[in-house]
C-alpha cells in the first residue's frame, strides 16, 4: 500500500485516483473546487462516467480513498504526487500551464518529506523539466528530495474506468530512473507494457499519439467526402482498410469530425509547438481544416436538401462530444448548432446525459426530453452523437410528427435503405449517393 495525492478531480484525476485506491493504495484526491469536492464526499459525481460511481463509493468505504481541498491534509506523507489539473488552449494555441504551475507551487510550498511529482496532465514537451524548475525556485533554496515523472493519460471518456485498468501501455518519462521505476511498480498489479523513456519523450510520445489519431479521422472524413462525390461507401472503405494488420480497424470512423476536451486542444498545442521551434506542421494544419470543414458541410448538406434554412427547425440527436459522456466541451454539436441558428434555423435537442451541461451554454436552443420531442414539427434531424438509444428509434412515428422527413446521419448509424423504407430522405457521411449527390 502506498500513499498517493492526486491533484484535480476531473476525468483524469478522479479516473486515476479511485484506479490506485481501488488496487488496494491510501489515495487522497484534491481540489480546488470546493463544490466538487463536497459532491464527491456525498458520494454525488461531478462528471457521468460509466462505472466510476461505484468503484468511488466501495474504496470511500473501504478507508482508501479521500477527498479535500486542504493541500496540507493531501499531501500529508505522500510518496507520490499526481498533477492532473487541466491544461486548456491558451490565446494562441499554446497549452494554459497556469494550473499546473499553481499545483506545482502547492505542492513546493507544503511538502518537507521525499515526493515523487508525476504529471499526468498533457503537457508541453519540456514541461517537467519547467515543473523542477518551478519547484526549486518556490523553495528559494530551501531542500527538497524530489523527482519529477512524466506519465502522460491515454485514457477516453466513456469508457475512462475500464481504459485505466487496462492501459495498452503505461509511458513513464523522468531523467531519474529509479522514480519512474517506482510509479512503475503503482501500475505492477495492471500486468501491462511499462515504457521508461526521458522526460520529453514522454510528453511528445502523449502529443503524437493524440495527434495522430485525429490524423486517422480527419483522413476518413477527407476519404468520405470523395465518396460521396464518387458513389463509393465509406463504411466499406474503412473496412476493407482496416483489414491490412499495418492499418488497422480502430478510429476510421467517418462522421461529424473530432471534438472534445483533448484532440483540439492537443493538436492545437502541438502545433504551436512546432511553429514556436521552426518547424512546419502542414499536415497537422491540414487535419484542424479537415475537421472544420466537417462540421460546415454537414450544414450545407441540410441546406441544399430544405433549400433555405431560415425559419426552418432543425432537431438535434446528441449533445455530448461522443456517446458515454456528459462532456461537451468542443463537440461537433456546439459549433454546428451555432452555424444552423447563424442561417437563421431553429435548434430544438436532446442528449441522454448532456443536457445540465448543454442548458448552461445553448441559451437559444430549446433542449427536449426525448428524440421524439425534439422530431415535432421539424424539417429535418441531424444525429450528432451516435449515443445507443438512437439506435432503435420508432422511425414510422418520427416521420408523422415531422415536418419534412429529411435525416442526416452525422455518424453512419442507421442503414441508409432502411430509413428510406420509412419514406425519409436520408444523407449519411461518404456513403455512396447518401451524400450531397442526392440534390444535385
Ligand atoms: P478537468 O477539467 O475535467 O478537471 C481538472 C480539475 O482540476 C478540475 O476539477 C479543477 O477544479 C482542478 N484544478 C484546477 N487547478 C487546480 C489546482 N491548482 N489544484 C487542484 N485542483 C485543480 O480535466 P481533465 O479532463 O481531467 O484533464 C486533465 C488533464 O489530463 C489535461 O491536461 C488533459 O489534457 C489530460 N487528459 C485528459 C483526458 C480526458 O479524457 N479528459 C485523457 C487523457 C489526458
Ligand atoms: C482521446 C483519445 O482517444 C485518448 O487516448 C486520450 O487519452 C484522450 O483523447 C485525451 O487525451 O483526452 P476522447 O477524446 O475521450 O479520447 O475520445 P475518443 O474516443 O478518442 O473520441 C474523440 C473524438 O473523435 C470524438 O468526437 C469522436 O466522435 C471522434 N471519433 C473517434 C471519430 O469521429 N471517429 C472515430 O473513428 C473515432
């Protein structure tokens, strides 16, 4: 048993924290939000996260896992610190390191013992080093024993419990190898790959991996489009693909683009990244534009098929960035919502999970209770998030309740013949005369 704090209560940070209580270490988790953290004492989570609730609940009352906002309390004996505050897109681009600096100096100002800082926030190539530097500079001279670990998060949402037990590989970065051989033992009980690697390695090995996975997406999107135009299914595209084992299947869906609290800002950062040193990141330019272009065209596609979006009411299926979260931070749903009322259109949506969330920043949105609320009166849906209750809809009642049947299927969920069995008009991403072909 080990103690550990974990700095931040957000996806990572509870994720990880509840992770290491529950393979049986003393974990105290903390905070700065005091709203947060009182939730968390009640047993009430901040976030919707399959699984999480119940594996926070049972290490609550097996005495392994603590939350507060006293740093002192927190790190009181703490062999290992985990930073897993945020690091969100700064004016230009650049990750925002000011909460990982604060934690940093917390961290410097309260512990006197041996510590083990590990970031597992996404940081800049080069951040633990400035972390070390920060931390030194705090003590103005005053000794400290201690390392820094850089131990970059893979985990997603939806599915972030089960991503943390069993990690494709854990990455550990430090310029001193017997710390990161220490974190490495926290992860012995998961028997997963351990990559010891120096600190900047570390952090770009993060960067990269996220970077090139919405690489992977935005080219299905470009792949997709091209079908559309060419009479040629995406869907099959991929999977035909995805067969070759140097390819393989994961992340070619085609749909609305990539959103969320990590590949924008995370492809965005690295970029920066690049710029800032000299070097050219065309290809990671041409994955942001790919993705923009995304969202606008699945607007053009509504508007060449009711012709005039002013006045017209458009429903929105799924709110979330992805299905299996309450996130909206950066979903395709935002920004094509806000193009839909710019033309003049009238959003009625629905999400499983989102909809606290959604209602504090869509003001102009009328948020339903149900997929078949949202399809009253509407001149056509568009399906954001391919969450599973969309799956089965009663497609005969929507078509009575619509106003005009037109469905755009942002996610290749539903059979394109089936839906045209209703009677609907129906448009998917690159599928064949699915596509904008249809009003041409
Ligand atoms: P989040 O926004 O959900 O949570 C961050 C938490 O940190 C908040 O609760 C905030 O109150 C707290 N915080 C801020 N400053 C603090 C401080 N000084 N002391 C204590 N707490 C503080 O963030 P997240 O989604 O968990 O992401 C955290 C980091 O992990 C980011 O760098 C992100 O890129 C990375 N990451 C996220 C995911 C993901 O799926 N969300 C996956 C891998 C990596
Ligand atoms: C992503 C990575 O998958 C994680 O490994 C990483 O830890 C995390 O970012 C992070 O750094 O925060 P996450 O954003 O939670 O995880 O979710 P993903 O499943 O990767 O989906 C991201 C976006 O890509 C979603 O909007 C999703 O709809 C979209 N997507 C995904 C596609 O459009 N097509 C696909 O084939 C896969």
């Amino acid at each position: 048993m080990k103690k550990i704090c974990v700095v931040g209560t957000g996806y990572v940070g509870l994720v990880t924290g509840t992770c290491f209580a529950d393979m049986g270490n003393h974990v105290t988790c903390l905070d700065v939000d005091p709203v947060r953290i009182d939730h968390l004492n009640q047993g009430k989570m901040p976030i919707y996260e399959p699984g999480l609730e119940q594996t926070v609940n049972q290490n609550v009352r097996a005495g392994r896992l603590f939350f507060t906002t006293d740093y002192a309390a927190a790190l009181a004996e703490a062999e290992f610190a985990f930073i897993a505050v945020g690091t969100p897109s700064g004016n230009d681009g650049e990750a925002d390191l000011q909460y990982v600096r604060a934690a940093a100096e917390a961290i410097a100002d309260i512990v006197d013992h041996p510590i083990i800082v590990i970031n597992k926030s996404t940081v800049p190539v080069g951040t633990g080093d400035w972390v070390a530097d920060v931390i030194q500079r705090r003590r103005n001279g005053k000794p400290l024993e201690f390392s820094v670990v850089s131990n970059p998060e893979f985990l997603r949402e939806g599915s972030a419990v089960s991503d943390f037990m069993s990690p494709d590989r854990v990455v550990l970065g430090s310029l001193e190898r017997e710390a990161a051989e220490k974190v490495a033992e926290l992860y012995r009980p998961l028997r997963c790959t351990v990559m010891i690697t120096d600190l900047r390695t570390a952090e770009m090995i993060k960067y990269a991996s996220n970077a090139f996975l919405a690489t992977r997406i935005s080219f299905i999107n470009e792949i997709a489009n091209m079908c559309e135009e060419l009479g040629a299914d995406v869907r099959e595209v991929a999977l035909g693909m995805g067969y070759d084992k140097r390819i393989g299947h994961a992340f070619l869906d085609a749909g609305l683009g990539w959103g969320g609290s990590c590949f924008p800002k995370d492809v965005k950062a690295l970029e920066h990244m690049a710029v800032l040193h000299g070097t050219q990141p065309q290809l990671l330019q041409a994955v942001m534009e790919i993705n923009r272009n995304q969202r606008r065209r699945a607007v053009m596609k509504l508007r060449k098929a009711l012709g005039n979006l002013n006045e017209t009411t458009i429903g929105v299926l799924g709110l979330s960035f992805k299905p299996n979260t309450d996130d909206i931070r950066e979903a395709a749903a935002i920004e094509i919502i806000h193009l839909l009322q710019n033309e003049g259109a009238h959003v009625r949506a629905y999400d499983p999970q989102a909809m606290e969330n959604a209602s504090k920043v869509m003001h102009q949105t009328v948020l339903c209770e149900n997929p078949y609320e949202v399809a009253e009166g509407a001149d056509a849906l568009i399906l954001v998030t391919e969450w599973n209750e969309f799956k089965q809809l009663d497609f005969t009642h929507l078509k009575e309740i619509m106003k005009r049947p037109v469905i755009l299927d942002g996610r290749n969920l539903w059979d394109p013949e089936t839906i045209r069995g209703f009677g609907f008009t129906y448009m998917g991403i690159g599928r064949g005369n699915g596509g904008l072909k249809d009003f041409e």
